[in-house]
C-alpha cells in the first residue's frame, strides 16, 4: 500500500505519536468520520440521536483536543438544556431562540443531569425563559473553557460572576419583586466577617428568585466544577474561595437579616454557618462541619415542634 510504505514496520506508542505518517493517517480518518456524521445528522437523524446518545460525549472531547475541527463538531453536538424536556438540541436551535439582549450562550456544569436542571443558578434563568445547556459530561468543564464560542456568541458559565442577566426581561411582567428590607445590607457585611475563612465575598444576587442563597466562582479564575475535577487529581492552582450569593427577597435572609439587626451577631452567628452549609449542599457539596450541621438542624426541629 503505498499510503502506508513509510509506515516503520515494528511500531511503539512512542514512534506511533512521532510518525508523520501515523499522523497523516489519522488526520485523515477523523476528518472521513465527521464528514459522515455530518451527514448522519443532516440525512437521517433518528439514526444520528442514537450514535450521539452513545457515543457524544467521546465526540465531545474533540471539541477540546482538536480545535481546528470544532466548528465541525459545533454543528452536530448536541445538548440537554434546561428547555430541551430530556431531548437533546444543537446550538443553532439555541441561538434561534435568544432572547432579546442576550449576548451569551449560558451553561452549567456537573456530574447529575437532574440536578443541574434544579440548580439555584438556573432560577433566574428560567425567570426570563433563557435556554441553559446542561452540561454533565467531565469533559464538558475543559472545552467550553477553550472555545470561544458559536455564531458570535460566547459561552458563559452561570455559576461564574455577576449574572448580568437584569437587562432581559422577565417573562412574567405582572408579578413585581418583593422590595428588599434594608436591614438585608447590613446582614451582607456581617456574613463576609463571619464567613470570611471560607468566602471571596458576599453579595445580593440577581440570579436568584427561589433559593435563599447559591455559590459561585469568581469573576476570574476557574468555575466550580472544572476546579472540582482539578482538584480530584490533585491540582489544586485554580481554586478560589466561593463567593456567596444571597436572596434579598426570601423570607430565611429576611429574617436572618432582622434577627441579626434585633440581636447582633452572637446569636445569629450559627444561622449564618447554616445558610453558607445549605448553599454548599444545593451545590453537591457536604456541610463545612456535618456534626455542627446535624446539631442545628435537630434544634430549629425542636424549636418549631
């Protein structure tokens, strides 16, 4: 075979990553292969859902390790998202539906489908019937880090950074938000200095119109989950501490905020503790110290009985 005559007859992996030849070849397969699942999906694409329902998240680590054919790639993949109702679709029908001034393409990250769908990031979202992808593949941390995103639009983690969702409207416009209680500000300074050994920062959150409070990343440095999966094989250089996020507008923050303002720190030191604990466990985390987490919650059972 002449395609193969340069090919050295006794072939170690070594020699195999080095030879033009192999290279050449396997250029050439790859490119051969997404040709027809291109054309899968264009031509018959009940038989295309089934190659991606078993095979997508192998297809998706192109999108990382071959960047020259992830243009390619964007235009089959497809995605479970917060508006797909367990079906999968491609990013040109997300961008077919943007809403107006929207100007990202917003996911989410994980390992359980089910619980990014009910993610406290995402209520906000949903609030303004902006589609989400659902990313719960481990791959799906490291591209969406490295593309610069579809049709012009970039992709934007929802659990990273300020919202910045407020110039969107919401889709139901008679229902007017509770005003925020004053004292909630106040409550915002008194959680940063007693949470300060495990929090970036604390702020109001626009994202949230459901949840009491949520954590995200910083504005720089690595999201949530990629830092999760880094940190599982031992890297540890991108870790941030979280920021917490709070509702302005739920009733556990507007009552913390007045028992704080009523009776001070000391005695609403521990209901701070329980709102960060609960932030972490609506995020797949455990409690910061499950003992402590476990005593006050048999105390507020008490209390109520």
């Amino acid at each position: 075979m002449p395609e193969t005559a340069d090919v050295p007859l006794n072939v170690s992996r070594e020699t195999a990553q080095k030879s033009p030849a192999i290279s050449s070849m396997s250029k050439a397969i790859s490119t051969k292969i997404l040709q027809e699942l291109t054309k899968l999906s264009e031509n018959t694409p009940e038989k295309f859902t089934q190659i991606w329902n078993n095979f997508g998240s192998v297809i998706k680590e192109g999108l990382h390790e071959d960047p020259n054919r992830r243009d390619a790639i964007f235009a089959i993949a497809r995605f479970a998202t917060s508006k797909s109702d367990n079906k999968t679709r491609t990013l040109k029908d997300y961008i077919a539906e943007l809403r107006e001034n929207q100007t990202a393409i917003y996911y989410i990250t994980g390992d359980d489908p089910k619980r990014l769908a009910s993610s406290p990031h995402i209520e906000g979202f949903n609030a303004r019937g902006i589609e989400v992808l659902l990313l719960d593949d481990p791959v799906d941390a490291f591209w969406v880090t490295s593309a610069l995103g579809y049709d012009g639009k970039p992709f934007k983690s929802i659990t990273q950074g300020l919202a910045e969702i407020d110039s969107i409207a919401l889709l139901d416009q008679s229902s007017n938000p509770p005003e925020t209680v004053s004292e909630v500000a106040e409550l915002v300074g008194a959680l940063k200095e007693t949470l300060a050994d495990h929090l970036g920062d604390v702020r109001i959150s626009t994202r949230l119109t459901e949840s009491p409070a949520c954590l995200v990343a910083a504005d720089t440095g690595l999201d949530r989950q990629l830092s999760r999966l880094l940190a599982d094989k031992g890297q540890q250089g991108g870790y941030n501490k979280p920021i917490l996020e709070i509702n302005p507008t739920h009733e556990a923050v507007t009552a913390l905020a007045m028992k704080f303002a009523n009776k001070g720190l000391k005695d609403t030191q521990e209901d701070m503790h329980l709102l960060l604990d609960l932030a972490r466990i609506a995020d797949g985390d455990l409690p910061i110290d499950t003992v402590s987490f476990t005593k006050c919650l048999a105390s507020l059972i008490a209390k109520n009985s």
